[in-house]
C-alpha cells in the first residue's frame, strides 16, 4: 500500500514538530496519543503554553515533552510577547507548528516565514463561522450541519487553504455544550488525520492552495 511505500522513504526521518495551546489541551491529547501509538511519524520537540495556568501542560508532561511557558500577561506590549514566541519557534526552526487550542493570532511575518508549515483546527465549517462563539452562532443560524476544519496557518484569520472537514448534522436537541462535545469527537479523528498526511509528505501547501497526493483540492475532505 501507500502507506507502507510512504514508511519505507520515511524511516528515521520524524517530521519535527512544536505545538502551541493555551488552554485545557483535548486536542494536544489526542495528538499525543496518536504518537504514543506510533500512528504519527512526528516527533515533537516542544510544547509552547502562552498561558502559565494551561492543563495542557501537564499533559505534555505526562507524555515526558518538554514545554516552555511565555506568559502573555507578562508582557507590556503584544508585539514583544509574539517576538519572544515566535524567537522560540524559529531556533528550533521544526518543519512542522501545528496550533492545538492556542488562543493569540501569529504575527504576518512569521506566517510568511512559515508559510505551507502551519496548521490549525477552527471548529466550524470554515469559510462559515470564522472567529469565536461558533457554536452559539450556528445554532442561531439556519445551518443544517457543524463541525470543524484542519486548515493552513496564512496571515488572514481563519482564512487559510482548507485540508479535512469533520461535519455532524445539527438536532434540534441541541445546545452549545452538546454540539461541542460531538464536533470534538470528530476533531480528534481529523486533526491527527491532517497531520499525518502531512508528516508522510502527502499534504503540502503550494502557493497558496491544498495539494493532496499530488492534487491541487478546491474543496476539503469531509468526514462525517
């Protein structure tokens, strides 16, 4: 199969990899998980917390990761917080920065610098529902389905190439909370997903646009 062809190029070659999260870290876990399993050839060289107090930090520790703190709050102004960040990240210099719950907007010179290197999951079907408060919004709406997105980091919010939808049907049933929980399930089926496509060099970004084992996609994958 693929797959195997894919391993065989690949052996000893772990994609290098920091996440960034600010917060309780679901996705971080399901992403450690999958490495626990040896289901994901990355091999993660730090976890970067802008928030001191982030449970995720102490399920990086679990997993034996290392972490690094920056509080945001103790900086005066922004732009030192995104240098000292993004200084951090660029020593290291990993092929990979996958954004896991991580709440502070990156600055637009290092999107270009790593451009086609970022990934990130917004749970809505992105272009719909960018920003925050998305499960309040859709339920307000006359949507039919949520669900959440693995796209590509660029300088525009929530507006980078779309990779991999998770899609679940709204019940009438439900609220925020209830939808959340489900649109979760799926996002840690498609984030590690995502991430190993792009681990085993099937997806990449190039100018500007998903390439998918060696195809140009206007549309994301969906899985439901």
């Amino acid at each position: 199969s693929n797959y195997s062809q894919m391993k065989e190029l690949d052996t000893g070659s772990a994609t290098s990899t920091i996440i960034l999260i600010s917060g309780y870290g679901t996705n971080l876990q399901a992403i450690l998980d999958e490495v626990a399993n040896n289901h994901l050839p990355i091999q993660i060289i730090l976890i970067l917390s802008d928030n001191p107090q982030a449970h995720g930090i102490r399920r990086a520790k679990n997993a034996g990761i290392p972490t690094k703190i920056i509080n945001y709050h103790g900086f005066n102004n922004k732009a030192d917080f995104h240098l000292t960040m993004e200084e951090n990240i660029k020593k290291i210099d990993p092929d990979l920065v996958i954004l896991a719950g991580y709440m502070r907007i990156l600055s637009e010179e290092f999107c270009r610098q790593f451009k086609g290197k970022i990934l990130n999951i917004h749970p809505s079907l992105l272009p719909k529902f960018r920003g925050l408060n998305t499960y309040q919004r859709v339920l307000d709406s006359s949507d039919e389905f949520h669900g959440s997105t693995v796209h590509f980091v660029t300088e525009e919010l929530d507006s980078g190439p779309l990779v991999l939808q998770y899609r679940t049907k709204i019940k009438t049933t439900d609220d925020p909370k209830q939808l959340r929980k489900r649109v979760q399930l799926g996002e840690y089926q498609i984030y590690p997903m995502a991430i190993r496509w792009f681990a085993e060099g099937f997806l990449k970004m190039i100018k500007g646009k998903t390439v998918l084992n060696g195809k140009r996609i206007s549309k994301p994958k969906i899985l439901e």
